[in-house]
C-alpha cells in the first residue's frame, strides 16, 4: 500500500514512500506472486 | 496456508498468477484413473502430501475428476476484479480438494463465488463471453517464459522464486531476508 505522505521524518517515511511499509498496519509490504494450478 | 500465514507479519499483496499444470485436459476434466494411469508413487508419498496439506489447514482427499481449470482460473480474475481475491482463491482450493467438485464446471466456480460474495451471474456472463480468457493465456505465457515447471512457485517482490510446498519456517525466512535486503537507494527509486 502505497502512503504519499508529505514531507520527511527520517527513514520511516523513505520506506512508505516507497510502499515498502503499510501506512496503517506498519507491516513491511510483501509483494507474493503464487504460480499455482488449482489440480 | 502458508503464504496467508504470513500477512500476520507482512502486509501482503496477494496476487494469483495462472499455471496450467496438465495440459491437454478437456473442458469436461478427465477421470483421475484416465490421468494418472499406471503410476505408482513412492510410499508414503500421499499421506505425507495429506499430511502436509493439513497442516496448511486443507483437508485434502482424491477427487475422481481432473478438472480443466481454464475457467477457475478466469474466475479469479473476475475476483481480483470485484471482491476478495485470496477468499475466492482459497475457496477454489476447498470446493476441488476437500469437496471433491468439479471445479471446471462453471456452475460450480459460480456456487462457489455466490459463497464469497461474488455476483455469480456477472461471473457466469464473463466466462461466457471470455473476458478474463486473455488475462489468464498471458499469466500462463509469462509463467513458461520466466521457467516455472513446477506449482506452487512463490515469487517474492519479483526476485526470488521458492518452489513447491515448503515448510512455513523457509516462506517467513526468505520473506524477511527479501524486506531486509531493501532500502538501498536503487530500491527506493523504484
């Protein structure tokens, strides 16, 4: 989840910016792409 | 299953890509004897299969027919589209496995999406019409193309693969490694 937050309050806001951190769970964001069959 | 549980540490975005594990099938399925005839696993391969699918929280049985999957594939597309993605994905998942269903007939992938509070009538109008049938030819497409043989592959932030069912212990150790490994500058300019 992307957060376009304004301004610049240290690393923490380089990483959200960047969507690596959830702006509301402050969980790191994973991207999981799962090649899979249902069989 | 494993991957879901890791949004209990990460924010996870979920995203299906289509695999087409045995082509060739046709839309009706085939019956697991036509399939499979003649083969013999190693013993104990099944249960330990089972086994490893319970502890994911899937109850996994034999279902008698191999379903072709083009259109449960569609299907999720659609859900990716309108609704919950992994609820539609897991659901597939139960309604084959567990279920023993026919998971290539549309009336079933509709019952099933009714359950994930999908429309079923706009999915059933968009595999008529073969909306998502492009989307699903180019996921399976790029899956050759980048060298997936193999299902489950779980690709992390588009550049590391992990192949087959793993332990949950390896998918949480490569994901923290993944998180860890960013915040360079070529990272945050992505």
């Amino acid at each position: 989840m992307e957060s376009w937050s304004v301004g610049f309050d240290g690393d923490d806001d380089v990483e959200r910016h960047a969507g690596m951190h959830d702006a509301r769970s402050g969980k790191p964001a994973l991207r999981l792409k799962a090649v899979s069959d249902y069989i | 299953m494993r991957v879901e549980r890791l949004s209990e540490e990460f924010e996870v975005k979920f995203d299906p890509c289509a695999f087409d594990l045995k082509p060739g099938i046709p839309p009706e399925g085939l019956s697991r004897e036509q399939v499979y005839a003649g083969r013999v696993y190693p013993e104990g391969y099944i249960d330990n299969m089972r086994q490893m699918a319970a502890d994911s929280g899937v109850e996994m049985k034999r279902p008698p027919v191999i379903p072709n999957t083009r259109k449960a594939h569609e299907a999720t597309e659609f859900a990716r589209e309108h609704g919950d993605l992994a609820a539609f994905h897991r659901a597939v998942f139960h309604a084959y496995w567990t279920e023993e269903r026919n998971i290539g007939e549309i009336d079933v992938l509709c019952d099933v999406a009714s359950s994930c509070g999908l429309d079923p009538e706009g999915l059933r109008e968009a595999l008529a019409d073969g909306r998502y049938a492009g989307a699903v030819e180019g996921q399976m497409t790029w899956s050759r193309a980048v060298g997936v043989t193999g299902v489950p592959t779980v690709i992390f932030d588009d550049r590391f693969a992990v192949v087959g069912a793993q332990d949950y212990e390896v998918f949480v150790d490569v994901a923290r490694r993944v998180v860890a490994q960013r915040g360079t500058k070529s990272e945050d300019s992505r």
